[in-house]
C-alpha cells in the first residue's frame, strides 16, 4: 500500500468504486423512459419484482463472492487458485438454479403473497432466469477486483450498460415497452458479459472441484451470507409493508419511485464501499490505522452530507426529469431516505473493528437487532402514517446498526470520535431539509441553484478550518 493513502483510496474509487456505479448510473438514466411509458401498477410490479430478485441474489450468492477474493489471496498456487474458482463458480451455479427452480414451482403461491396482478407473471418468469445470470456476472465482476484486471473490468460494465441502454432505446422508438419487454433488456444485458466472462476466464475452469475447499469456503461465506440477505430485507421491508395495505397501488407507486430516485445517493455510496473495502483490508493491521481511517471517515462524513444536502436541494427538478410532476408527492420521504443513505455508507467504517476480530457473527447481531426495531416501528406506524413511517423506521434502523457497529468495533479499533462534529452535520442536514421544503423562487432550477449556492456557503463556512487540518495532518503519509 502506497504511503499516500488518501491518494491510493481515490484510485481505487476511480477505477472499481466509478466503475461500478456506471452500470447503475444508466439505470437511472433511462428511468423517466419506463416511468413514462407504463401505468402505475405495473411500476408498482417492477419494484417489487426488483426488490424479490435482489434479496434472492443475497441469498444465492452464499457469500462466495467474499470467501473466494479472501481463500484466493492466501492461496499461492496457481493450480489450486484455478480450484478455489471453479468449486466457488460451480457452487453459485448449482445454489441460484437450484432457487430459482423452487421459486418456479412455488409461483401462483409467491405471487399471491406479494399481490402481483396476473400480467405480472410472465415477467417473473423473466426475472427467474435473471436471477443465475446476474448471480454469475457478479462472480466475475468480483475476480476481476480480485486479480486487479482493470481493464476487462471496465469494459464489461461498459458493454453491460450499452446493452441496456440501447436496448430500452429501441423498445420506446418501436413503441414496444412494457413491464415484461423491460425486464427481457435486463436480462439480456446480463447474458451478453457473461459470455465475455467466461471467455476471459477460459483457463480458469477445471472439474477438479475440492469439497473440502467448498465448506470451509462455505464455513467463511455463510455470516455474509446471512448479513446480506438481512440488509436487503431491512432496506425492502418499507415496501412489503406498504404492498400489504390494499387498495393503495399508486401511493406504492409514488413512495418506491422516490426509493429508486434517492437511490442515487446508495449508489454513489456503493460505489465508495466498493472501493473502500479491500482499500482498507490493506491498512487495516497498521499501527496508525485508527488515525487514518478517522482522517478518511471525518472527510466522508463532510462529502456526503454536502452531497445529501445538494440532493435534497435539486429534489423537485430530478423528481420531474426522472419521474415526471405526478410524482412529485414523493417529496414527503426524501429527507429520511437521503439520511438513511448516508448511514448506509457510515457503516462502512463502523464496522472495521469487527473485520479486524474476524468476528463476522457480532455483525449480524447487530443487524438482526435494527431488522427487529424496523419491523417494530413499522408495524406499530404504518397504518396510521404509511411512508413517512417506513422511510423514518428506515431511518432509525441504519442509525442503530451504525451505533452497534461502532460499540463492538471499538474493542479491536479505536477510531477517535468527536461528537460536537457528528452533531454539527446533524443540525445542519435536518436545518437545510426544512428549509428547503419552502421555495426561494417561482422557477424550479432557479430556486434549486439558490439553495446549492446557500448549502455551499454554509458548508465552507463550518467545516474550512476542520478539512485543512486534516490536508495538513494527511501530508505526513505523503
């Protein structure tokens, strides 16, 4: 690891942290295109949709993207490295088709639970077969990290996101999109770079699989395993709760579109935990490493509340670029989902003195201990407040995974804490996000550029004098 730490943690965001959002960024893109086109029920159905394969993907991915980068960097033989893929490959395989045939069998009984309509069901047909494909390009994408393979590693987001994009293009031109036509592109995106995958990875392949290998990979995998499938049903459990009040298809419809547009701020956060991960596996056993990552967390925090504010600010024009002016109710949930977001990123680096113990399992307490405070305040709010009480208990849920992160970690990595800072960006996030409920100007884009203009001022203002302290304390590593 280069001394200049800051300057290493920003490659790596360039490269695998961008990279990764590019894929995601053209999803966005391309949202106003499905938005406009179909009715509210079937958006209501693609999100749901959506939200069922992304949980089960958590699940059949049996932490085998984990455990492979981990058994593949300890491992110096390059025959045994061929094992170690091939048994992590075959077993994905083997776990995402063995699912996805158990969710065919189990179709009129899932579609009921989750009250899809009955034109639904081909395009969950569809999202079966999409399920193994994005399972597999995962794999790849993650050896592709693993082995440092830059190069193919941008391509195949790019042909990926070319794939999609022209394909919902040609579906708008031909007049052709529908909820099923939709999900065919997706799929299709996905099929194309796992060709190129397996032919990048033609020498990996071998039918000397070790069983051995495969539990303790297993072994490894499975609190990851569990974690992920435990955050992805925190962050749709806001939308199960909501499918479940009847009668309320285009309210569903109005509350998922302002998820998916604030998503926007999970991506970017995505992408820096992509980064940030094997980033700060490199420095993680270093004597200062409590200090460097307090220097990189205090910078984070600043960045992304600025971030979240300015979002906040332009949240009327995205909500009318991307959605279009009926959608612009979804205003109410904005604030609580943007927070949640920035939470989302913090856990990041609560979580680094729990990496350190190897202690996987106090990660999951954490987890499942804020899935039942959610689930808690869900079911006591939502009849009576609906998604102002889903995104809050959202809300909440990833404040108090940050803060049991932090008590288990501190133990095994001391990172100084300053609370006057954390509660500065506090007051200043809920201060900007009432403010900005009120409109500066008449015009839209005018009224968002004042806001950004005053964000902007007001953030240099407070936190100046804090980040040349940090450029002066960083030039040390220089």
């Amino acid at each position: 690891m280069n001394s200049n730490f800051i300057k290493d943690l920003g490659k790596n965001i360039l490269v695998y942290g961008l990279g990764n959002f590019s894929y995601s960024l053209v999803q966005l893109i391309t949202m106003p295109i499905v938005l406009h086109a179909l009715p509210k029920n079937d958006i209501a159905g693609w999100n749901i949709l959506l939200l069922l394969g992304t949980i089960v993907i958590a699940i059949c991915t049996f932490g085998m993207d984990a455990a492979t980068g981990r058994f593949w960097a300890d491992e110096k033989d390059g025959d045994k490295k061929v094992v170690i893929f091939s048994t992590a490959f075959y077993f994905n395989i083997f776990i995402s088709l063995l699912f996805a045939t158990i969710m065919l069998l189990a179709t009129s009984s899932i579609a009921s639970k989750l009250n899809l309509l009955q034109n639904h069901i081909n395009a969950y047909y569809l999202l079966l077969l999409w399920i193994p494909c994005i399972i597999i390009n995962q794999f790849f994408q993650n050896w592709y990290k693993c082995t440092f393979q830059k190069t193919i590693f941008t391509f195949t987001l790019i042909l990926q996101s070319s794939i999609y994009l022209f394909g919902l293009l040609y579906l708008k031109f031909t007049q052709s999109l529908s909820l099923y036509s939709v999900l065919m592109v997706l799929l299709l995106s996905q099929v194309g770079v796992i060709l190129l995958g397996i032919y990048s990875a033609k020498k990996m392949f071998t039918l000397k699989l070790s069983m051995p290998l495969l539990k303790k990979m297993i072994a490894y995998g499975l609190p990851f395993l569990v974690f992920a499938f435990g955050y992805n049903f925190l962050m749709g459990m806001d939308r199960f709760f909501l499918k479940k009040i009847p009668g309320d298809e285009q309210y569903f419809a109005v509350y998922s579109t302002a998820v998916r547009i604030t998503a926007i701020m999970s991506m970017v956060l995505s992408a820096f935990n992509f980064a940030f991960g094997g980033f700060s596996l490199a420095i993680i056993n270093t004597e200062d490493a409590g200090k460097r990552f307090g220097i990189i967390q205090s910078i984070f925090l600043i960045f992304m509340t600025y971030a979240g504010v300015c979002f906040l600010a332009l949240q009327q024009p995205i909500i009318i670029v991307l959605a279009g002016k009926s959608y612009l109710s979804s205003l109410t949930f904005f604030p609580s989902l943007v927070a949640s977001s920035i939470l989302y990123g913090l856990y990041s680096f609560a979580q680094l003195g729990i990496i350190k113990s190897k202690k996987s399992y106090l990660g999951v307490v954490v987890l499942f201990t804020s899935i039942a405070i959610c689930y808690a305040l869900n079911f006591l709010f939502i009849n009576t407040f609906k998604g102002i009480a889903t995104s809050n208990a959202l809300l909440v849920a990833n404040g108090c995974m940050c803060i049991g992160a932090y008590f288990f970690s501190h133990k095994y990595l001391k990172i100084k804490h300053d609370f006057k800072f954390y509660i500065t960006l506090v007051v200043l996030f809920v201060l900007l996000s009432i403010f900005f409920k009120t409109n500066l100007s008449p015009i839209i884009y005018l009224d968002s550029f004042i806001k950004i203009i005053i964000s902007t001022t007001i953030f240099i203002a407070v936190f100046f004098k804090r980040l040349e302290k940090i450029y002066i304390y960083s030039k040390e590593y220089i």
